[in-house]
C-alpha cells in the first residue's frame, strides 16, 4: 500500500488531528523485551537526517519505518528496537524534528519530520532547554523521544505566546514556558 502523507497541518481541525494520532498503529515497543542487544551503526544528525554507516538514509519510508521502532531509555540512550533485538542509535540532539505547529483552541499540534501528528499536553510536554539567549525547544513524541522544533516552528511557537502576552503557551490544559529555567 502506498505511503499517503497526512493534509497539510493549517488545514485540520484539532478533531481531524486527534482522529489521525489514534489511528496511527504503531508496534507495541513497551511489550517487546529482546535479549540480543547491539550497535546499529545508525546516527540521527541534529538536522534530522538519518545515517547508516556514514552513509545517509535518503528514502523517507525507511526513515518513518525505524523512527516507529525508536525510544529513549532514563539513561538518555537511544534505541532500536524489535522483538528480537535491541540496537543502540547514536541521536546527536533529539530523534525528530518539528516542522510545524498549529494552535486550535485549548490545544498545539505539531507536525514532525517523518509526517507523525504529536498534540501538546499532560502526555507530550513541552521543554524549554539551553539558555535565555539561545532557548531550545522540545515536544515530548512518545517512548522518551522528543522532537527539536526548528526555527520556523519556533518562531510560530513564539508567535501564539505572545498573542498571549507571555513567553509561555498552554495545550491541553498544561502551560509551559518558552524560556529555560
């Protein structure tokens, strides 16, 4: 079955983005504990793309396929993981991106580099990281992943804070700050 990326995000209703989040099937990493354990050779760049042995990972498929299998452990690491396997993936700062947001009503959606849908909230926090001069800012995807928002989805972010008139923005019924702490 062919791949069919999801609408444009400015064009979903926050009703329409929940309905694609919950149909999205995606293995169940929290059942599976493998007893094999490796190196995939794998690395995440800062700029998201995806490598193997140096050389880059350019077809799109393959990048949503092993983003599915990926979560983060309490010790920070990276990981790969199947039934049967679990391979370590060097992630130089979050696994994904995000590429774009969409406030509707109490809620900010996102958009992320490998076309998942991730909603603000008690489950997918928002964290304002680095220093006043130089913020980062990071959604909470699933597993211990985050998304990094890049610096158009940042500047969108900053946009719906101070409509607010505060450098904070609420999703969900959680207000998070936009400046580290």
């Amino acid at each position: 079955m062919p791949y069919v990326p999801p609408p444009e995000l400015a064009s979903l209703s926050l009703a329409q983005i929940s309905e694609l989040v919950a149909e999205r099937k995606l293995p169940p990493l929290d059942k599976w504990e493998p007893a094999d354990e490796g190196d995939s050779m794998m690395r995440i760049a800062a700029d998201g793309r995806w490598f193997h042995e140096g050389g880059e990972i350019k077809r799109p498929a393959m990048v949503r396929a092993f983003a599915s299998l990926l979560l983060r452990d309490g010790d920070g690491q990276h990981w790969l993981l199947t039934p049967h396997q679990r391979l370590s993936i060097e992630v130089e700062d979050a696994a994904f991106l995000a590429v774009d947001v969409r406030a509707d009503g109490d809620a900010l959606a996102f958009r992320l580099n490998t076309d998942d849908l991730v909603i603000a909230g008690p489950d997918n926090p928002i964290r304002a990281d680095g220093d006043r001069e130089t913020p980062a800012i990071y959604v909470s995807v699933r597993h211990g992943t985050e998304a990094r928002l890049n610096r158009s989805t940042y500047g969108q972010l900053a946009e719906i804070a101070l409509e607010s008139g505060a450098l904070e923005v609420s999703s969900k019924g959680v207000t998070f700050p936009l400046v580290p702490q």
